[in-house]
C-alpha cells in the first residue's frame, strides 16, 4: 500500500499520531474511550472541493473517533492500483484510490475492495461506523463487519447529471442494510421515510458566528472591490442546478445592478454562462473567504432552477445567507419555501418580473433591516452544526 502526505512507515503509528495531534477537547459521549468505534465515511464529495456537510459533520465526529474519509478513486499512470493516505487536519484522514486506466466496472470495485480491506486490517480497524454520502460505495465495501450503518442522504443524486444508471439500485440495497438514514431536508425525508423504518429530517445548519462577521464590516477582498453598488451575490457550484437563464434576463433588464457569482463551474460547459458587463464571475472561494464576500453584497440570491436536481435540495446557503445578515431572493425551491419563504425569511419569486421586483424589496429591506433581523436571529438560534451533530450522534448510539 502506497501512503503519501510524509507519512510512509508505521501506518498505524502514523494514524494513531494524526488524531492525536487533532488537539481540542473530548465531547462527552455514553461510549466508553476504549469501545468508541472509528468512522468510514464514503464520499461523492472530494474533501477539498467544497466546504459543506460532510465536512462539518466529519470534523465533530473526529473529535471522539479515528476517523477515515473515502473519496471516489482517480487515475494512476502506475500499472498497480494504490491507496493514497492524507492527513487533512483535525483528525481526519483522507483515502484516495489511485486506479490504473482500462479497468472494467467489476475490477474496478474489485481493486477498491482488495485496498479497503488491506487498509482497514493494518489499521487495525474493527466494527467501525461505516457513513455513506454514496450508495455507489456499497460495491465494494458491502462485506465489512459494522458497528453501525449510515446513510446520510445529502441530495437525491439519481436526479443528477451524470448519474450512473445503477444508483438507484444501490441506494435500495443500502436501504436494506442501514440501521439509520438522514436525510439533508425535508423534502427528501418525505421521499424517504417510506422507504426505511429509522429515518430522520436534518435540513442545513449553519455556523452562526462564522457568517455574523459579514455584519460587522471586514476588509473588502480585492476582486470584488471596484465592482459598483447595489451588488447582489450568489456562491455555491455552477452546475445544472443553476438558472443562467434567470441570470441572464436579470443582467438584462437591470443594467445598473451588479451581479457577482463565486464558486467552481462543474459539469456544465463554461462557455454557456450568460455573459454581460455587470455579471462578474470572480471563481471558487474558501469557506473562510466567504464572509468577507458577503459583507460586500447588498442581497444574497438562490438562483436555483426548476427541474428534477432541486426538486429535493435544501440549499446549505440559506442559512449563512442569513447569518450575514443580507436578505434573501429565492427561487420556488420547496424547503426553501416552507422553511424560510412562509415565515417571511426569504422572499420567493418564480419569474424574472416577480424576482426583480422581490429584489428592489429587498434592497430595501437592506437599508431598514428592523424586525426582520431579529425574525432571522431567532430562526437560527437552535440551527447550529453542533446541535445536528449531537441529535446524530444520540441516534448512532441508540443504534450502537
């Protein structure tokens, strides 16, 4: 087994020395130190893409356990696959598949397989908790031994782009074996629950404190300071969810805003972005940059468009949105509706007339902010990532 990331030799030792080294105080749980199970988390998600649920999730659970995060394998120009080991900070260690062009679907799985089970013996890993992002992972790791089984329903990927055929499939089988599901809203939960006997609504949650310091006033970032005012901002992944085509009429009928859109493009052609004098595409951004981004915008923006990828999502955004205290425009996305738009939150438009018309409103909510804020504060108050991952874990160990 190939480990890079300075940390050949002893693999034991060595990860034994990177949760160590997490720092941080325990959080008391009713497991005992010595029967507290380490965590598999499979993920579609890369670690380093985008700082989102698992990462929030990941990182609290690595406070108690050894704590391992399987990305989606990558090509090799060796001729032997290979596992590469990262330690990504605070406790958790990343596992990246490192496969040989021309394998089939079966050798595929086949090679992953053979590398989780040699990993997981040289840890010296027993029962652990294995976590599922993707049922895909299921190919290859359906035979080990758990001390518990989740499936933490993030989105319904098999409305995707690009989704395989199989996954449907997959997910019924992890449906089968898991002892409890989450779900990322509730929509999804709805969709779900008649599908498993221990399944559990946990919309997005937010890190409060984190996005309040877009209300304070921090330093402007030098990619967005020339942009003129009122600027009205979106962040996230540019992919099929997106409406370019709202954006694109949007530009058009108000030139004098300035709209500016941060994030990766992801499997959508750049080129079919609307492009105009005042969109500004200033690229991905970190979770720590994103603050900073807000504090610049006069209203945040759910550019989300109708179709079969959304119809379950519970945008992550919302709630920072919020916590920076800049009003919101949306798009009919269903939990964004009902948990945000029906208690006045969020203002919700479903055409280009009605959303330029919900964002002059909210450009004037920006200047007079009055209730609404303390509306916003009170919503968010019980919406803590600390609170979701608490209510997890009671669940696991009831399961445990």
């Amino acid at each position: 087994m190939k480990v890079t990331g300075g940390h050949e030799g002893n693999l034991n030792g060595s990860l034994r020395a990177w949760v160590d080294e997490a720092g941080g105080p325990a959080v008391q749980t009713t497991l005992s130190p010595r029967r507290r199970p380490d965590f598999i988390c499979f993920s579609h998600l890369r670690w380093h893409f985008v700082f989102q649920r698992p990462q929030h999730l990941m990182t609290r659970f690595a406070r108690d356990h050894r704590l391992f995060f399987v990305e989606e394998p990558v090509g090799t120009d060796g001729l032997q696959p290979h596992l590469d080991v990262h330690d990504a900070g605070q406790g958790v260690t990343i596992l990246v598949p490192r496969l040989p062009g021309g394998l089939s679907a079966a050798q595929a799985e086949g090679a992953q397989r053979s590398l989780l089970d040699r990993f997981v013996a040289e840890a010296g890993i027993v029962r652990p908790i294995l976590w599922y992002y993707t049922p895909m992972s299921l190919a290859f790791s359906d035979h080990l031994e758990a001390g518990a089984v989740v499936y933490d329903c993030m989105d319904e990927l098999s409305a995707f782009m690009g989704a395989p055929p199989e996954l449907v499939e997959r997910e019924r089988q992890l449906l089968e074996r898991a002892d409890v599901v989450f779900t990322g809203g509730h929509s999804l939960f709805e969709a779900k629950r008649e599908k498993h006997r221990n399944v559990h609504p946990f919309p997005s949650s937010v890190e409060v404190a984190h996005f309040a310091r877009a209300r304070s006033g921090v330093e402007e970032p030098s990619d967005q300071a020339a942009i003129p005012h009122p600027r009205l901002g979106f962040y996230g992944v540019l992919d099929e969810r997106f409406d370019s085509g709202l954006l694109a009429e949007l530009a058009a009928m108000r030139p004098d805003w300035q709209f500016v859109m941060i994030g990766p493009v992801v499997k959508i052609d750049p080129a079919s972005l609307p492009q105009a004098p005042n969109i500004h595409y200033l690229g991905g951004k970190s979770y720590a940059e994103l603050p900073a981004y807000l504090a610049g915008w006069d209203v945040a923006l759910l550019l989300f468009a109708l179709n079969e990828s959304t119809r379950f999502i519970s945008p992550t955004k919302t709630p920072e949105y919020l916590a920076a205290g800049r009003p919101v425009v949306s798009t009919p996305i269903r939990d964004v509706v009902r948990t945000y738009g029906e208690p006045g939150l969020v203002r919700i438009a479903d055409t280009p007339e009605r959303f330029a018309a919900a964002i002059e409103a909210a450009l004037r909510d920006a200047r007079n902010p009055g209730r609404w804020i303390e509306d916003v504060d009170g919503a968010l108050a019980d919406m803590s990532w600390d609170s979701t991952w608490a209510r997890m874990k009671g669940l696991i160990e009831c399961v445990i």
